[in-house]
C-alpha cells in the first residue's frame, strides 16, 4: 500500500505505515495521492566525469603552461631535463629571454635574481628558466634530453626571441646580448 502521508511504499499491506507509522486507509485511490518525484541529483555519473575531465585538463594546462610558479620555479619543473617545443611558451610582443640552467651551476644561481631584477625594470622583457637536469643527477646534466635538444654545451645558456617571436639570437651571443641588458639597467 501506499502512504499519502510520508510517500512512501509499505512493505506489506497492513494499516499502518512502516515508514512514518500513521494509519493509511486503502478506500482513497492512489490518484489522490502525492508521489514524491525524486530530483535528479547534479552528483551524477556523467556530471562527476565531465568535472573530473575538467578538473585534470585545468592541473595540466596549469603546469604545461607555467601558471603561477614561484620565482624559483622552472618552467619544466614538472618533468626537467626533458626535451619540449619551447616556442609556445613565448608571450608575443614581448623580448623573450629562456635561460637553460643547472641548479648545480653557481653562475645560473647567481643570474636568476639578476634576470628578475631585468624582468621588473623592463615590462617589454620576459625571462624564462628551463632546467637541463633531469631528477636525480648529482652533476650539470649535459647529456639529458633538453640539452641536446639544443646542443647546450655550458650552462648559462639563452636562447632570445623579439617581440614576434622570432629567435634572434642563443649561446653565447644571446648570453653576451644577455649581460649587455643586465649591465645597461645597471644591474650586478
């Protein structure tokens, strides 16, 4: 039977509901009755998959695309040493400056705040570092994947774009043309 109280099915068909205990009658006809309609929860299947596929391209679009790193922070820290087509990490319009370096290289450490510096003083300047080392490696990782990629022999090493994204310079003239901004925005 059904109850027109609580909405609910009795199991069995005594006069008083096992859900809310109230008495039901069996001479009113269901018509009468309210039925509950159960609202379609947005915790779906489909809705959670749609929101996890979302969730997981927002993490990778984040780390693909160097979204709110640290100043520390690589743009391939996610996977360093490893090769990658640097050009879609450019921002057109800008004088673009990607700095290959090595954590275990003291000049690298000591450009990078320097390179920060620049960043500031110049808004039509973008710096970039990309880790040579893959995990694990105790040395300047010269044979990983990245430095071959580009045939980094010594880190330092830079690879400069203009405003159209265009390479203009890498090596060691893009590093001379690197310390040559540095020392005409006077910084040391």
């Amino acid at each position: 039977m059904f109850c027109p109280h609580c909405n609910n099915e009795t199991p069995d068909d005594s006069y008083r509901c096992s859900h809310c205990g109230k008495i039901v009658t069996e001479n009113r006809p269901h018509a009468q009755f309210k039925f509950k309609v159960a609202k379609k929860s947005p915790f779906n299947a489909t809705n959670m998959i749609a929101a996890l596929a979302v969730l997981g391209l927002a993490v990778v679009l984040y780390f693909v695309l160097g979204g709110n790193k640290p100043a520390n922070e690589a743009m391939n820290s996610y996977l360093p040493g490893s090769e990658m087509v640097v050009e879609q990490y450019l921002q057109k319009g800008k004088f673009n400056i990607l700095f290959f370096y090595s954590q275990k290289s003291k000049p690298c450490k000591k450009l990078l705040p320097m390179l920060k510096k620049l960043e500031k003083k110049r808004p039509d300047i973008v710096t970039a570092r990309l880790d040579i080392d893959r995990e694990g490696m105790t040395e300047i990782d010269l044979e990983s994947p990245l430095a071959k990629q580009f045939q980094i022999d010594q880190v330092p090493f830079f690879l400069v774009y203009n405003q159209d994204g265009l390479r203009i310079q890498e090596g060691r003239p893009a590093a001379a043309m690197v310390f040559q901004l540095l020392k005409k925005e006077g910084i040391q």
